[in-house]
C-alpha cells in the first residue's frame, strides 16, 4: 500500500478536479453544438451581429 505526501494527494485531487472541469465545459459545449449550428443557418451575408 503506498502512502501519498500531502503534497502529492493535493496534486493528484487537483489534476483530477481539472480533468472534471474539461469535461463538463465539452460536455458544454456538444450540448450548444446544435443551438450554435441552428444560429450558424439564420446568417445572411455572414454577419452574427
């Protein structure tokens, strides 16, 4: 059974907290794929202002 330093146990819960974070913004962003895709039709002359 390995002991971890406080140190690497931070690290390793931070790097993990990181990977969480990455996934919910991708998971973010394929939900408004779609909503960005629908916008991407209405364009005309291709300005989105």
């Amino acid at each position: 059974m390995h002991h971890l330093f406080p140190q690497q146990a931070d690290t390793i819960a931070r790097i993990g907290f990181a990977n969480i974070k990455a996934q919910l913004l991708s998971e973010e962003v394929l939900e408004r794929k779609q909503e960005i895709l629908e916008a991407n039709l209405h364009l005309t002359g291709g300005a989105t202002c």
